[in-house]
C-alpha cells in the first residue's frame, strides 16, 4: 500500500501524470472527478458510498463503510476541491480517535497539503499541520524515516535535520533525565521552544524558560548600584543576543543574583491591600522592584485567537504580566501559543464564557501556580456550565487520563475545576480595578453573551482596549454595546469584517418557518443564542400557539439567567414525545450532536417538519451543509431548511462605522482565514500568532 500510495500522490499531484495507476485507484480518481463535476446539482443523488462515507465521518464519526480505500478518496476530494480543509481534518481527527490514523498516511496527508498550498515541506510546518488538525505530533525521527523512504530522501534540508535531532535529543532528555532541568535549560537553543511547544507540556517549558532566563540574569556582572531602569536595558539586551522573548523583571529568577547592586522602593501597603492575600508578598516585590512608570516598554503579545478560536492576548510591563482569555479550538482543540511571560501571570481577564476564550483556563489555572481569574459574575456561572459540560462530553466519548492530551487531561481532574472556581475574582461594568500592580482595568458591556466585557486597560498612561466578542446592534437580550474609541491601542472583534450585511429579515424567516412546519427544530447555541431565540418566539406572538420546549445545557442557562417567557424546560425530547406543533430549542448549533441532531435524523423522511438555523455553521458541519443546500446532505435530510440570520456579533456595517471611530491603533483579530483589508482599512493590523507590539512611554 505504500508504494501505491506514493504514487498515487505522485498522480494526483502531477508529480508523475503518465502514470499508470491499477484499475481500483483510476477508479477512485474517476469517480471523485465525476463526483466534482456534477455535485452543485440541486438534483444530482450520490450513490458513491465510499464518497459519501467520508461525509459521513465529518459528521456522524466512523462508520462500518470504512475501507482501506477511504484514505484515497478523502485525499482525492481534497486535492480536487471537492470538500474543505475542514472536512479533511475532521476525518483525520476521527481516524485518530479510533486509533487507524497510520504514521505514514499523516505524513502522506501533509504531503499532500504542502503541495496543495505552496508551501516548504520542513519539520516546523508539519508541526503547525499537526497543529490545524488537532492530532499529536511525531517525533523528527519518525517524520524523517517516512518521509525519505516514501516521498524523498532530499526533500529535508540539512539545517532542518539539524534541528529536528535536536529537538528529539531535548525530548528524550526531558523524558530520561528531568532531574537535570536547570542543566538541560541552560543547554537549549531558545529557537528550539518553539518547537517544544507542539511536544512538551507548557508547564514543563514554564520550568525551562525560568531556568533559562536565570541563566542569562546570572551572566550579568554588575560592580556598583545601579537603577531599575538600567538593569532593564541590560537584561532586554541579554534577551536580544539570546533571541530570547522577554518576561518580566522580576525578584525570582531575574533579580535575585543582583538585589545588593538595585535600590528598592517601599511599597504601597494600601495598594496591596487590594489584591488577593495569598498574592500580596509577591505583588510587593513587583512594587519593590519596577522601572520608574516614564521609563516602562508596554508589549502586546498575540498567543492566540488571530482568527475564530484559541483567543489569548498577553499584556506585559518591564515587571508584571497580565493575560485576556486562554480559549480553545473547539475544531481542533487548540490553546493559544507558548510564551515564557505565561508563567508570571498572576491575573487573567476573561471576557465572556464562550470556549474559545475560556477553554484553556482549566489548563493554564492550577492549584499550584496561584493564579487569578476576573470576570463579571454572570461569566463565571456560564463558564462554570460550559466547562462541567465539556469534562462529561470527554468522558463520555471514553477519553481516560491514559489517552488524554495535557489540555484534555485537566478536564478529568475534579480538583483543577473545583479550584478554578475557587480562584475568580467579580469585576463591576464602568468601575475601575487594579487586578495587578501596573494594570487598572475598566470593563464595558460587550453585548454579546450574559455577561460578556470589552476591557479598558492603562497601564502607565497608555491606554489598551479590547473589545472581546461584541456587538453594536441591539438584540432581544441586549441593547447594543457603546465602546471608547480613544485608547492607544484598540483591539477588536472582526467577525463579520467585510462580510456582506445580510438583507433578510430574521423575524420573517421565523414567522414563515413556525407557520408552514408542523413542528420545528431549532438548532442554537446553548449560551445566548438559545434565549433569543425564546425572547423572539415571546414577542412574535408564536408561543401562544406553539409549544415551545428546551432541554440540556441550554435549559440550564435560560433557567439560570432568568429568562421569562412561555416556555417549558423538559428533561429530554425524542421522537416518541415531539409532537406536531411542537418547537425545541436546543444546544448544538451546527447540528453535530445532542437533542436536535436526533430529531434531525429521527424525522429526516418528513418533509413537514421544519429545520430553522440560526447561527454560524461551521464548514465541516451537517448544519453548514444543510444552510447551504448542498445535495450531498438534502439529498438524505427532507425536511424544510429555513436560516435566520441572527448573531451575536456585530455585523458588517456597524463594524465599518466603529473602525472609523477608533483614534489610536487598530488591530483587528477573531478573523476568518483570508481576511481581506479594505482600501480604507490599510492601516488595521491583523496579527500572526506571537506577533508582538510594543508601546513606549513618553520620557
């Protein structure tokens, strides 16, 4: 199978277009090709169950049609454009699940996707691919031999054999010798982090950036007293020979060698006052120890969220460090990126409770390295939800701590969720609060979710403010956001950036699918979307005639955030006991699981029974499929699909009027892929992951 495969790769890449391929593989190409041809037709039925296998998996997850040539034909469709990325990786990260995902066929996959999209075949961007899919990395070793025995023995340049040795060497060490951390640290290239951030547990790296950062404190002789802001210079100088990212200059490990040559200031006992107790004695020294406010360098450090998911922005002085959001990909279940500053993080700001920005934090916040967690209350309560949700659907779907990933493995730890709640600390809307010495942070409702903040920070005179996910256009929930726009630095939500407006009138969409269904299903995220969709059905008058009915998570949520209205929270809907003029609302938005998804199937031959889609359908999904009319799904489901344009996001329009509001900088982020600026938008910055901005003041 090997070698078909190299060549049948060859083929389809043109690498080798006179081949000859075996009959069963000319077959595939010839019918992926036919399936392209003919697939925008409204009429067209795929009777290809090899092709529709691979729908099947994106959306349902392994079936009994799985072969040894599924492989072919998902790399086939994928080379033709006859399905997305996000298909592609959705297979590959139910192949992995149910442990088929052989080590070659993933290294024939990133093949396939270096060619596809033009870019070097290198041990790095493998990782990154690893990364997008959500599957575990391999060792160089392993890339390396599949890589020269199936596809070329010259396709690696030494330099990146060089490193990828290296990388395999440190791990083993790390693995073999982790009683020699400090020795190990003082051994590594900092080039290599980067790389041992795809391998190793963040907290492990935590450890050896701490030690490496002493290293190059200690390297610093210093033969009189000297100012803080001079030791600043020198240590940020060490930093530059070393390309190593800066981290704050703090007592331990940076300052401690050096604390007889730096004058100390006395700090503030009423400022400390404030902050939590157990933080007080290592606020103190940050107070102790810290550049004049004239001579502080503000970096800006985007770890994650550049586009939909993983958000994490890291905020950092010359002495302290604060982070916003530490969110997960739910499609590939991402955190935001390394940076060694994360382990002197002793605040985090969360700007609502969605999992893209909250997903991370069971990971990021343990019992051991006291760190803190700020949002309003309503935050903190859904957060709570979501995240007790997420720990049932892991071990549900039989992940056990044997085979779970560092990310995943927290979730099934009952004490690192019970002190995460334990750790949160209530912010106010429109009051001020130093959540850590040099960050005083105002909130401002973002009209997103309950709850949901953007967050104005000064840190020494300058002004940063993130907006998180908002939205400037009322709703049945919310009135609409009202946002400053003369901060240094705006940072904001681009969700809907040059997307067209849509023209359709939700409520009309409602009205028509409540009125010609016999009963409805209502796919809509749990948090938020739910309750609107309650509060639209309240006031258009359907619930007098309707039975409106809600369950699970998003049940919880109406009940928890008090939404009124005539409606009936049920423990479970099935098809024995959804009835006709019934309509559920429930959670699972894209329609990948849960109550809907099996009315969905439960009722797929009724062409009565309404389907209304109300939020963003991810590419991958059944609800993305259906909202779009693609045969491939119409053809099995019969019900009336009706969309409703509806979002918690600000849409299009609205978002042009803010961005020619904004004073200071603009950076644009929770962007989908290929965001393209507008003429007059040349000056908005849209960041790459660890892209870093730093803000200097006046002196």
């Amino acid at each position: 199978m090997t070698n078909d495969m190299t060549n049948y790769l060859e083929f389809l890449m043109k690498l080798k277009p006179d081949l000859k391929l075996k009959k069963t593989y000319h077959e595939i190409y010839q019918d992926c090709k036919e399936y392209l041809k003919i697939s925008k037709d409204p009429y067209f039925i795929c009777q290809n169950s090899n092709i529709m296998n691979i729908f099947d998996i994106a959306w349902v997850g392994l079936t009994e049609n799985f072969s040894a040539v599924s492989e072919y034909y998902l790399f086939t469709l994928y080379w033709l454009n006859a399905i997305n990325f996000e298909i592609y990786r959705a297979v590959i990260q139910e192949l992995e699940t149910n442990l088929i995902l052989d080590e070659e066929i993933l290294v024939y996959s990133f093949w396939l996707y270096t060619n596809k999209k033009k870019i070097k075949y290198n041990y790095y961007a493998f990782l990154e691919y690893i990364r997008k899919l959500g599957v575990k990395p391999q060792k160089f070793s392993t890339f390396s031999k599949i890589t020269q025995k199936n596809i070329s023995k010259e396709i690696l340049k030494d330099e990146d054999k060089e490193i990828g040795r290296e990388v395999d060497r440190i791990l083993s060490n790390l693995k073999n010798r982790s009683q020699y951390l400090e020795e190990i640290a003082s051994s590594i290239s900092p080039k290599l982090l980067k790389y041992l951030d795809f391998h190793v547990d963040q907290r492990l790296l935590n450890d050896l950036a701490y030690y490496y950062s002493k290293h190059l404190s200690n390297e610093i002789k210093l033969k009189k007293k000297i100012s803080m802001a001079e030791f600043q210079k020198k240590i940020e100088n060490k930093y530059k020979e070393n390309k190593f990212p800066v981290v704050p200059t703090v007592v331990d490990p940076i300052l401690q060698s050096h604390l007889s040559n730096i004058n100390a200031k006395a700090a503030s006992m009423e400022k400390l006052a404030q902050f939590p107790k157990d933080l007080i004695k290592e606020y103190a020294s940050i107070q102790a120890y810290s550049s004049p406010s004239v001579a502080q360098k503000i970096r800006i450090t985007f770890l994650g969220g550049g586009n939909i998911g993983n958000m994490g922005i890291l905020i950092q002085h010359d002495n302290n460090a604060i982070l916003i959001d530490y969110g997960m990909s739910v499609s590939n279940n991402s955190i935001p990126r390394w940076h060694p500053s994360l382990k002197y993080v002793k605040a985090i700001l969360v700007t609502h409770a969605h999992l893209d920005h909250t997903g991370g934090l069971p990971y990021l916040i343990t019992p051991e390295n006291g760190k803190q967690w700020y949002s309003t209350q309503s935050t903190k309560i859904l957060t709570e939800k979501l995240l007790q949700s997420t720990s049932s659907i892991i071990k549900m779907n039989g992940i056990t701590k044997k085979k779970a990933s560092p990310l995943q493995s927290t979730y099934l730890k009952k004490s690192h969720l019970i002190n995460l709640f334990n750790v949160h600390n209530t912010l106010t809307p429109n009051e001020t609060f130093e959540v850590s010495p040099g960050f005083e942070v105002s909130p401002y409702h973002a009209s997103h979710v309950f709850g949901s903040c953007g967050y104005k920070i000064d840190v020494f005179g300058k002004s940063i403010f993130f907006t998180g996910d908002f939205s400037l256009d009322s709703s049945e929930l919310f009135e609409g956001a009202n946002f400053p726009t003369d901060s240094d630095v705006t940072i904001f939500d681009g969700t809907y950036y040059n997307r067209p407006t849509p023209k359709t009138d939700p409520n009309t969409v409602i009205l028509q699918a409540a009125e010609t269904s016999s009963r409805l299903i209502i796919p809509a995220f749990s948090v938020g979307r739910t309750q609107e969709m309650i509060k639209r059905l309240e006031r258009l008058r359907i619930s007098k005639n309707k039975n409106i009915k809600t369950t699970g998570l998003a049940a919880e949520v109406s009940k928890v955030m008090g939404i009124k209205g005539k409606y009936d929270i049920v423990k479970d809907v099935s098809i024995d006991n959804f009835k006709e003029g019934d309509i559920v609302v429930s959670g699972h938005g894209m329609l990948q699981g849960g109550t809907v998804r099996n009315l969905l199937d439960d009722t797929k031959d009724d062409e009565n029974t309404g389907v209304l889609l109300c939020g963003y359908q991810a590419p991958d999904t059944l609800g993305f499929a259906l909202q779009n009319s693609l045969p491939v799904a119409k053809n099995r489901y019969h019900q009336k699909i009706f969309s409703a344009p509806i979002s918690g996001h600000t849409n299009s329009d609205s978002l042009n009027g803010f961005i020619s509001q904004i004073e200071g900088k603009k950076i644009m982020v929770h962007t989908p892929n290929n965001t393209v600026l507008r003429k007059e938008h040349k000056e908005i910055l849209i960041p790459d992951y660890n892209r870093e901005i730093v803000l200097r003041n006046k002196i």
